[in-house]
C-alpha cells in the first residue's frame, strides 16, 4: 500500500470518530496504565503479555484490569500471526447498582501487516475475539452466568521517529460486536490514540499518550470517554 493510499485510509477512520461525535451524550475521564513485554524465542516465535491498569473519574475510581498473554508467529518479515487469552475484570466502582465486580473471559486470533514508506512505518492489525461475559443475576447480588459473543477490532497505526531518542505514534481502532453466530454487526466503539514516546532502554520504552474513546451504550447513547494512557514497553 502506497503512503497516499494509507494516508487516506487513515483520515477514513478518523472521519468515523466525527460521524459517532454528533451523537455523544456523556463524558467521563480515564487514566490508564499498560505494561508491554516480548520475550524473542527464536526468529520465528515469540511470546508476551499486556498488563492494563485502568482509572474512571480521571485517578478516582477503578475500573479495569486485564491480564492478556499471547504467542506470536512470524509467517514473513512483514506479517505477524498471534493467538491470545484475555482476562478482564470490571470493578464496581462504575457500577452504582452493585458491588460485584464483572469478568469476562476471551480468546482470540489476530494478524498484523507491516509496511513503510521511509520513516514513516504503518501497522495493519485484523483481531477476532471470542467472548464469555460475566452476567449479573436479577438482584445484581452475583455472577449468575456467562454470555458467549464474538467481537472484531481493526486497528491502523503509524509511528514516525524524531531524532535517536523520540518518536511519535497515531493509531485508530474501529470495534464491532459480531453477536453469538456472526449474525448480529453492530458498532461498538472508536479509539483514536495520539502519543510521543521516548527509548529509554535497549530494547524498551516509555509512551504517554492522549487516547479518545466513543463508545456505543445503545442506539442514541455514546459515552466518549478522555483517556490519559501511560505505556512501558520491554522486549526482553
């Protein structure tokens, strides 16, 4: 793909956040923390995992915690294959009706298509995540049982370096819930992530970053959610 192509691709997605803006009704600021780590087995395999951290009402309430390992295959020196499992829980503190706090459960699949175009370098990254839902019983008392869905993620990402140290880095996510059977697509949520990270280790780095969330509560309801995110990267 040609830097004009992507380019414009890339203002596509963006466009998108414009189009769910007309129809935001809530704010709520986040802060959040992510832990990234590769460990190289061989030219072929690697393994990782994400820790995330995540605030509500800005360092107030808590809100998330995902654990996410993963297995890379490296199918060509431009695309990557990864198979992962994601445990996520959701606390109570946004939840006002209840103190019991939410998992969910899901496995997935994802392939990553890389290319540049001199400095520039882009990421193409193509997610299928399969999903079990904590769900509350009727009294909100207890998980009572777990709700199978399926989700796909796209993601385009572009970093660009400044000098030996620095370099700044644009991704957009665009989410779709794919229901139970594949059968049900509905928009989900936008990510627009802007940050400026800086090498600070041989193999690691620090990023922070502005990311802007729309998210689809129903038909006629999206939260956009202001999101400071700090990330700490190390490849080992």
């Amino acid at each position: 793909m040609t830097k004009g192509k992507t380019l414009i691709l890339l203002c596509i997605l963006c466009f998108s956040s414009f189009i769910v803006k007309a129809q935001e009704k809530e704010k709520q600021s986040e802060a959040w923390f992510l832990l990234l780590n590769h460990y190289k087995i061989n030219e072929k395999w690697s393994i990782g995992n994400e820790v995330h951290w995540r605030q509500t009402n800005f360092l107030k309430d808590k809100s998330q915690l995902i654990l996410r390992p993963f297995v890379n295959y490296n199918i060509s020196k431009s695309v990557i294959g990864t198979v992962g499992y994601s445990y996520l829980l959701n606390y109570s503190d946004t939840n006002e009706l209840t103190d019991v706090n939410q998992p969910e459960h899901n496995v997935w699949e994802q392939i990553t298509l890389k290319h540049g175009d001199g400095k520039l370098k882009f990421a193409h990254r193509y997610r299928l995540e399969h999903r079990f839902r904590g769900v509350y019983n009727v009294e909100l008392t207890e998980i009572e049982e777990y709700k199978f869905t399926n989700r796909a993620r796209y993601r385009l990402t572009v970093k660009h370096p400044i000098g030996q140290k620095y370099f700044v880095q644009a991704f957009n996510e665009l989410w779709f819930n794919l229901g139970e059977n594949f059968d049900n697509i509905d928009f989900d949520r936008n990510w627009l992530y802007l940050g400026l990270g800086r090498k600070v280790f041989e193999n690691g780095n620090i990023q922070l970053a502005y990311v802007h969330q729309y998210i689809k509560k129903n038909a006629d309801l999206y939260f956009i959610r202001p999101t400071v995110q700090m990330t700490i990267q190390y490849d080992f």
